[in-house]
C-alpha cells in the first residue's frame, strides 16, 4: 500500500513541476519532421496564432 501511495505523490510532483515549467515557458519548439505541407499551412496560420495568443508562448515549427 505504501508503494501506491508513495508512486501517486512522485505522479503528481512530477505532473505539477511540468506544468509549471511550461507555464514560465516563453518559447515552444514544435518538431514538425514528415507532416505535409497542407498541415503545416494550417498549424502555421491557424493553430499557432491561436496558441500565442491563448498562451502567450511563441512557437518555433522545425
């Protein structure tokens, strides 16, 4: 029993320390290797200026 819980207290450190980090995050690098050009038209005009704006990150789409 105390495994589970001592794993479930690790889980949610771990989950509240990334969220936090990408909270403070001012820049998202977003590896875009083997998607078509049409999707990445449509991350880049459409997805990407909603995300910035939503969460003030900037995105760079390698």
């Amino acid at each position: 029993m105390k495994k589970v819980g001592l794993s479930s207290f690790v889980l949610f450190a771990l989950i509240f320390s990334l969220t936090f980090s990408v909270a403070w995050a001012k820049e998202l690098t977003f590896l875009t290797v083997g998607y078509s050009g049409e999707l990445l038209n449509y991350l880049r005009n459409e997805v990407v200026p909603e995300f910035k704006d939503k969460y003030g990150v900037d995105v760079v789409m390698l």
